[in-house]
C-alpha cells in the first residue's frame, strides 16, 4: 500500500488514471495501509501511519472514516470524536455523522446534545438521525431509540436501520419483533 500511496501524485500528474478510478486507487491503497497498521494494535504506529498520508487525501470521507474505525479499533474514542466533530462543522457529510454515532462513552448524553444541535440544520438527513439513535441506545433510551429508527425507516429504508431496530427490540424484550 505504501509503495502505491506514493505512485499517487506521478499518476495524478501524467493523467494515467481518470480522476474517478484515481480517487478510488487512492481510498482502496490508504484505507489499506491504515488497515495494516492497525493489525499491531501500536497507538503510534497507527498515528504515525496517518501523519504520512497526505493531508490533501486524509480530508477524504471515506479516508477519514477508515481512520476512525481503526481508532475505534484500539478504544480511542475520544481522539476520534474530537476527528469526527471537527470535520464535520467543517464540511457536512451524512456517512461521518452516522459513523459519530458509534463513539463509545460514559457521556452520551453530550453527543446526543450535539447532534440535537446539528440536527435543527440538517433534520431530514439520514446520517444525524442514525448517530442518534445509537446514542440513544447507548444512554439506555431505548424507547426513544425505537421511535427515531422506526421514523427514520418510514423515508430511508436500509439494512443498517432494520439491523439496529432489531437490537432495540431484542433489549426490550420483545425476542419474536426483533427476530421478525
């Protein structure tokens, strides 16, 4: 991956690759170095892996999303929070707001407050209202995780939200809903 993720720039500037397969070339090769990184589980070697990409390519959503996992990967919640918030009031992306949802921590209660925040602007957006829910389920609010999910399911039917659904059910008891 490092030996591709550095063939990048000759690529881009002889215009070997078209601009699309090119990102693609790029997310694919740095996705995996990140990947690879992360098999030692060493902190540094994770950050140090991500200082060498170039920030230009680390701005990319799904780049940057890949970096979170591999935080969540090694308990770093709060550093990828602190990631996620700030790209996020940069430049609004509905896949990194549903992946914020996923942060683990004993406050959810804060990131519920700041997706409440974020969702007077952006309140049809399928991303907040995921994070949402997940976070309700992480504070114990599971009624009012249920009924964001089911809202949610009304206009954006998807296997991540019926998967979801079917956690909430099964935490409320309800066994044959959850199978179903």
């Amino acid at each position: 991956h490092e030996e591709i993720i550095s063939l990048l720039p000759i690529l881009s500037r002889r215009h070997i690759l078209d601009s699309k397969h090119l990102e693609q070339l790029q997310i694919s090769a740095c996705t995996g170095f990140l990947g690879n990184s992360s098999k030692t589980n060493d902190l540094e070697k994770i950050r140090e892996s991500w200082k060498t990409i170039p920030k230009k390519i680390r701005n990319h959503p799904p780049i940057l999303a890949g970096y979170v996992k591999v935080l969540f990967g090694v308990r770093q919640y709060a550093q990828a929070e602190k990631i996620l918030r700030k790209r996020i009031e940069q430049e609004w992306d509905a896949n990194l707001v549903a992946l914020y949802g996923e942060i683990i921590t004993d406050k959810p209660e804060r990131i519920l407050k700041k997706l409440e925040a974020w969702a007077v602007d952006h309140e049809d957006d399928p991303g907040v209202g995921i994070a949402r829910a997940r976070q309700c389920m992480q504070a114990g609010l599971w009624g009012q995780a249920r009924t964001m999910i089911n809202d949610l399911l009304k206009n954006n039917a998807s296997p991540t939200l019926y998967n979801l659904l079917a956690d909430v059910d099964e935490r409320l008891g309800d066994k044959k809903r959850s199978l179903s």
